[in-house]
C-alpha cells in the first residue's frame, strides 16, 4: 500500500522508532498555541463586533428545532460537486433512514448500512466524490418541489468522502554501491517531483447530531458554535448541529485508490452525539486547520499514536497521563529557567564538566542541521535553532575568546584564540574531566564506528551529507546519554556535588519519571521502553552522590556558590571573592 509521509518522511525508518512522548508533548504544544491564538483574535476582533451583536446579546434567545424525542429521516445522495444538490429529479436516492428518534443514546453507533459499489471514475482521476446529507422531520421531503417541503427545517451538510495524502519521493542510493530498492517509477518521480498527491479510500464514517437543548444568543456563541450553527430569525430557532466524524479512522486504515480497486464499500453509521463530546472532536478538526495553516502539515502517524492510546488505554491511566503531561510541560519550562538562571551567574568552573557542555552544543547543531535536512516545519526548526543558540549563550561562560591580531585568517582577519577558564586550569576539574572523556572515548569509539559502518552499508541515503547527518543523529539517539556519565566521574573524585544546578535537575529527573509512564501508554517496541530507563539510571546515580556527599545547601560551599540563597549570601559570596583576590 502506498504511504504519505509526514514532513520528516524518513526519520522512523532510519533512524528507527521516534520518541512518543515527544509526539505527545508536541500535540500538546501546539494546540496550546492555537487556542492562545484563537483567543487573541477573538479579543481584538471583539470591539469591531461589539455594536452588531449588542442587541442580539440581549433578549433575543433561539431554541433548538428538534425537541427530544424528535422523530427525523435522514437521506443521503452522492454526487461529484460539493455545491448544494439540488437535482433531485432523475436521482435515486443513495439510503434513506425513516423514523430515526432524536437524542436515542440506545443504539449507540449503531450501523445504518453497508454498501458495495463499482469504483466511482472521478477518484481513478484523483478527484473527489461528496455525500450530501439531508435530515428532516418524519414525513417531509428534503426537494423543494414536494408538498412536504420545509424549507427553513431541513439540516443539511456535505463531506468529501475521499481523502488526498500526499507520498514523498526522495531519491535515496547505497553510497557504496549506488543500487536502491525503488521501483523504476518511484525513481524518476524522485526525479521531478518532492511529492505527489495521492487518493485513498476509507470505508467508515460516522453521522451525528448533537444532542442539546441550550438557547442560544446568535451574537454572543463562543466557538466552535459560531460556525456550526444555523439560525432562522423567522422561526425563532436554531438547526441541531450536523456532524461528519472520521476521527477513528487510522492513517493505516486508508486504502489507495488505484486501477487494481474495482469496487469500494461505504459503512455509515449513526450516533447521538452531546454538547461535550462534540466541542472535543471539533478542537481537533481546528488543530488540524490552524497547523495547516501554519505550515505544519498533521502527521498521520503521530495522529494514530494518540487516538489507539485513547482506545486502547484505561481511563484512569488515560487521565492522569493527561495531566501529568501538563505537568512534564510545566517542569520543561522550569528546568530550562533554572539552567539559564544557574549559568548566567555562574563564574567558577570548578567542578563541572566544561567538554559536556561543548557536546552539548555539537548535539544541539546535529539535531538542528539534521531537521532541516529533512524539511521539517517552520515551527519545529525555530524551537530546535532557539535551543542552539542558548546552548552557544553558554560558549563564552565556559571558554575565554581572545582577538588574535599575530595569526590572521587569510591574511587580514584577525584571528580568534580559545582557552580554558582559570577556575577550570587551577582546579582538578580539567584533569578529571580529561580522564572521563579518554576512557569515553574508548567506549564510544567502537560503537560510533560500528554504527557507522553499518549505516553506510544497509541504509540508503541521498548524498553523503544525508548520510553524516543520519549517522550522526541516530547515534546520538542511542549512545547520546552516554555523555552524562563524565560530570558522575568529577563528582566521585572531587567527592562533592554542590557545584551542580540541582534544581534544574530535580525538574529533569522528575520529567524523566513521567517519560517512563507515558512508554507505557503508548504503544511502541519493547526495546524502545527498555530505552527509556537509560536516563533514570544516570539520574539514580546523581541522587546517589547527593545522598552520600551531603552539603549544606545554606553554606557557602569550597566552590564560592550556595545551593540554596541564605540571608546575607550574597555579602558573604562578595567577600569570599575579596578574600581571593
């Protein structure tokens, strides 16, 4: 089956499965962004709307058409064009439901028919086919030229029942051997084109009417109601709110429409559907308009995780993964406001891990050069590219820069001398820290080059600077946590650890326990959960030190700093500096 993949088409299949929580807390993100930009609008937009609605605010309250109980039929027409259908004469009509009862919740779900029909042409031409949705009360007509006609009660809505999704072509090579495993047809797209547009069939859709009877004031409905609902000033009422749900249809559900499919089947089925449930399904259809609108094209797979968590998960496990979700986001904002608090008044190196920090800031460059290879969205390339910078903010805290006027770059640029800080020189921190990286080295070494070989020979690429990228970055991946483990060594040797941001890592450590229950939620391979518990064993170790190498967080520590602010640290702090000068 062909597949249309996301804007970072290639990342799950070189560099295997991706982090589901990150998906998660992504999705998460995104649709707090929405809504801080959907309020903003509704808040500028608010004092241009005000003298319109100001009378309709007032009194003037609508009732819903359908009382419950309400009996209704519903008919349903296919056509190509999604404009109103109109031309009921010479056409039959695809079902008809008589005598369906409004806001029955007995037979939830409940399947109206199942119909299998020769491929329509139009989608064997990459077009597209619409149901049109008529529901009335019992015993009228939804054509205008019938006695039974309403014409202010008919509920009418149309969807597409196809759905485009796009496929990239990449044209990826063995480097060694210049072969690829692509058909002769995907290769020359790759060629011509970055995608195309393919159409797939799904055979499910759900209809709903939302079930609820609020009176509303027509100028003051927040969203989403302001679009959804039709009033008739006339009459004094509004129309129940019709509903297309295909939110349970899996991405790998969805099959292509291609010459090799004769017959497709179309399974409608009907719901009840309550004010509560119908404001969540249509926040997701605004999150995925508003992304689209971003530039930030919904990533199927990504979609998918999310919903079999719902369907698969224990509610209660659901909901408290939910908020601690929120809590991981809160604890994120945190960790990273204390690491720069920590080091922007940092002056004293001793004791910490000045390479770690410059392999932080060669990982951060790989993850952004990396994502930008691989034409990720907007979005996503600005929060990475702000993560660098903060990460190079650090460059000047742990190595001294100096103009260079005697060796100059082609001859006339002054050129540019590094060195280590004095605190990190005069202290055992440089030698310790020394050692940690050589016998690292020794460790990573083999496996970078293992990892490296092995990427060269089974995984295709694009070019060789594809390939630095994707070996770079998948090692990281998996060996990246390594890195940690040189600060664990200055610690033992020097036997203390009050030079650490403990507060930064507190809130690390605490995301890291949250990261633990979501793989567990989500569905992924075993081994990627196994995975999950390398930083916890690192961060184990760091509370180990803590434990056994005890401080007094209000004592000015052997380093010149306080762990935690005591009154009058800070003359103490200045006339520890005095001391040494």
């Amino acid at each position: 089956m062909a597949e249309a993949n996301g804007a970072v088409p290639d990342v799950a299949e070189n560099q295997g499965h991706r982090g589901a929580w990150t998906t998660f807390k992504n999705l998460f993100s995104r649709v707090l962004l929405i809504y801080l930009m959907v309020t903003m609008f509704k808040i500028y937009t608010k004092d241009a709307d005000r003298d319109v609605t100001v009378n309709a605010r007032r009194d003037v309250r609508f009732r819903n058409l359908f009382v419950p109980g309400q009996l209704f039929d519903l008919h349903l027409y296919l056509d190509i064009s999604e404009q109103r259908f109109t031309n009921f004469v010479g056409r039959d009509l695809f079902y008809k439901g008589v005598g369906m009862r409004y806001g029955d919740y007995s037979n939830d779900l409940e399947t109206l028919f199942e119909k299998t029909i020769p491929t329509p042409e139009v989608l064997m031409q990459n077009k597209s086919i619409y149901l049109h949705v008529f529901i009335t009360k019992s015993g009228f007509s939804p054509n205008p030229h019938d006695h039974s006609y309403e014409k202010r009660e008919v509920i009418y809505g149309v969807t597409r029942l196809n759905k485009f999704r796009r496929k990239h072509h990449k044209q990826t090579i063995n480097l060694l051997t210049g072969m690829n495993e692509q058909s002769e047809t995907d290769v020359e797209k790759s060629c011509r084109i970055k995608y195309e547009v393919l159409n797939f069939w799904h055979p499910n859709l759900t209809i709903s009417l939302v079930d609820d009877q609020t009176q509303w004031n027509r100028g003051a409905l927040p969203p989403p109601f302001n679009e959804a609902i039709v009033f008739d000033t006339v009459g004094g009422f509004y129309l129940p709110i019709l509903f297309f749900n295909d939110y349970w249809n899996l991405a790998h559900e969805y099959v292509p429409v291609n010459s090799s499919m004769k017959e497709i089947t179309l399974r409608i089925s009907y719901q009840s559907l309550s004010l509560f449930k119908y404001q969540l399904y249509a926040s997701q259809q605004t999150r995925n308009k508003w992304s689209l609108m971003l530039g930030n094209e919904p990533d199927d797979d990504d979609q998918d995780l999310i919903k079999q968590a719902l369907l698969e998960t224990n509610p209660i496990v659901l909901g408290a993964t939910f908020f601690v979700s929120i809590l991981h986001t809160v604890f994120e904002f945190l960790a990273f406001k204390n690491d720069i608090q920590f080091w922007h008044a940092r002056n004293n190196l001793k004791g910490l891990s000045v390479r770690s920090v410059l392999f932080n800031i060669f990982q951060s460059l790989v993850v952004f050069l990396f994502i930008c290879d691989n034409d990720t969205n907007w979005i996503v390339k600005t929060s990475v590219g702000v993560g660098f910078l903060i990460e190079c903010w650090k460059l000047p805290k742990v190595v001294n820069f100096q103009i260079d006027h005697m060796e100059k770059w082609l001859g006339f640029i002054p050129g540019i001398k590094i060195s280590d800080k004095g605190s990190y020189i005069a202290s055992n921190t440089k030698t310790y820290d020394d050692i940690a990286f050589k016998y690292l080295f020794w460790i990573l070494f083999p496996l970078f080059a293992g990892y490296a070989i092995y990427s060269l020979v089974f995984v295709e690429q694009r070019g060789w600077y594809s390939w630095i990228l994707n070996m770079l970055y998948g090692f990281l991946l998996m060996f990246g946590f390594i890195m940690m483990t040189p600060q664990l060594f200055i610690n033992y040797k020097l036997k203390s650890v009050a030079h650490l941001p403990w507060r930064m890592l507190t809130y690390k450590f605490i995301n890291t326990f949250i990261d633990d229950l979501f793989a567990f939620v989500i569905r992924m391979p075993i081994m990627y959960r196994i995975g999950c518990f390398r930083d916890d064993i690192v961060f184990i170790i760091y509370l180990y030190q803590r434990w056994i190498y005890r401080v007094d967080p209000k004592r000015m520590n052997e380093f010149g700093s306080f762990l935690e602010p005591a009154v009058g640290s800070e003359e103490m702090l200045q006339e520890h500096e005095l001391k040494k000068e």
